[in-house]
C-alpha cells in the first residue's frame, strides 16, 4: 500500500515535468513519454489501492 502511495505522487512529479517541459517547448517525443511514464505510474498506484 506505501508503495501505491510513492507511485502516485512519482506520477504527478512526472506529470508535472512533462507540463514543464511542454511550457519551455522540449521536444514532443520528452513530452509524450514523461506523460505516458506519468499516466502509467497514476493507473498502477490506483489500481494497487483499489485492491
């Protein structure tokens, strides 16, 4: 459950870089795979709470 928990708030600190980086015009490809990391790391820790 801790775990669940480090992952969700890692997924926001990756969502938060991949808006960063979008801001400050990075390349599309840094962007989309921070936010598909960011989204992956979102969906594992919610489904590992709602077990």
């Amino acid at each position: 459950m801790a775990l669940a928990f480090v992952m969700l708030a890692l997924g926001g600190i990756l969502l938060g870089g991949a808006w960063s980086f979008h801001t400050h015009r990075k390349p599309l490809w840094s962007v989309i795979v921070l936010a598909v990391a960011a989204l992956a790391c979102i969906v594992v820790a919610l489904w590992r709470i709602n077990q």
